[in-house]
C-alpha cells in the first residue's frame, strides 16, 4: 500500500471501530445507524424504484414489428435500389457545373488587363517587358 494511503485508511479504521463501541454502548444509536445503511441502499429517496422503472429493451435485428410481408417486398422488389437509381437518374439531366476549359472560358472580370506572357521578337529572342524579375533575380545588374 502506498504511504500517501495509509492515513486515509487508519482514520476509517478508526472511526469505524468509534462507531461500533459506541453503537454497542448505545443500542438506540444501532438502530439509528441499521436505518441510515437501509435507506443509503436503495437507488432513490424514498425507497426502491417503482415498477418498470427502466426503459423497454432496444429492438434486435431479429425481433422487428415490420411483417414478414412488407420485408419480402423491400427485398424483392427493391425499393432502395430504384430509389436511388431515381436520385442518379434526376441528376443526370441537370446542366453540368463545370466547363470545358480550354474551349469554354468563364466570365472575366473588368479589372482583367490581360494574361502575362513573355512576347518574342520575330526572330526568335525574347523582348523584354520590364516586369524588372531580372534584377531580382540577378541582382548583379
């Protein structure tokens, strides 16, 4: 037993034992003390529980109030699938939300002032446009 427990159980020893040679001494006392243990036992106030006190039991998967009828439809008939086949078959015909990219553009907004690009001299070489990332980039310059 660890150390920090001990005084913890020699004070219930103790009071305990208090307890019992003064309920010896006292029998009015053991009375008092038999009723208090009675009524601490019982789970409310004022005595046991009332009848059916506790919820009815979950329903197992075996013991379902759906007739045996209505089960044979749902599996022979299957409702879920066409069910779902109408959700699917709903959202086929919709417009799609997305766009064939390069084909298709969205709309632009009035700020655009045009894509960035690196032009080029017919030649071949490229023309500078003085986007200045030269001279990040090489800080030489």
């Amino acid at each position: 037993m660890a150390p920090a427990a001990r005084p913890l159980t020699m004070f219930a020893a103790t009071s305990t034992r208090a307890l019992a040679r003064s309920a010896a001494a006292n029998p009015a006392l053991a009375n008092r003390l038999l009723a208090a243990a009675a009524v601490r036992g019982y789970a409310t106030p004022s005595g046991p529980p009332p009848k059916n006190f506790r919820q009815a039991p979950y329903l197992r998967w075996n013991e379902e109030k759906e007739s045996t009828l209505d089960r044979m439809g749902r599996y022979f008939l299957l409702t879920e699938m066409f069910r779902g086949m109408y959700v699917l078959m709903e959202q086929f015909f919709r417009p799609p939300y997305t766009i064939f990219y390069p084909f298709e553009k969205g709309p632009i907004s009035p700020r655009f002032r045009g894509e960035h690009a690196l032009r080029r001299y017919p030649s071949g070489e490229e023309r500078c446009i003085a986007c200045k990332l030269c001279e990040a980039v090489y800080s030489l310059f």
